[in-house]
C-alpha cells in the first residue's frame, strides 16, 4: 500500500508534503507517457507581460514537464 504524501501533526492537522506529491506526479507522468510508447506530449503556456515571477513560474513549470517526458512551448 503506498503511503500518502502527508501525515498529521498531534493536533490533528494535516501536513502536505508538497515536494514529494510534486515528485510522484511527475514520476507518475512519465511511467504514464512511457508506456504509452512515448507519443509527443506538449505543454503550451501563455505568458503575458514582463512580470518577472511569472517568467520564472513558467520557467519551472517547462522544467518539471521535461523531466516527465513532455515537451514546452
């Protein structure tokens, strides 16, 4: 059984570990891409502006879509 990406805390809270669900999804993605034969997967964005965190969310979101097997425009 795997282990979901968060615990409580002994209030009762839950604790997200967002690194790691991050790191599955993209694991998950790329076994899922992989096995599909590799077909051309695209993730397109559209950045307005010169805001600069947006450029670097965007930035970040090509990276991680690299690492799952998919291309970015």
């Amino acid at each position: 059984m795997t282990q979901l990406p968060f615990d409580r805390t002994p209030g009762g809270a839950i604790r997200m570990d967002g690194n790691r669900l991050r790191d599955e999804t993209i694991a998950g993605l790329r076994a899922t891409i992989d096995s599909a034969g590799n077909p051309a997967v695209c993730l397109a964005t559209v950045l307005v502006g010169d805001d600069r965190p947006s450029q670097l969310y965007v930035a970040s979101k090509q990276k991680k879509a690299a690492e799952a097997g998919m291309t970015s425009r």
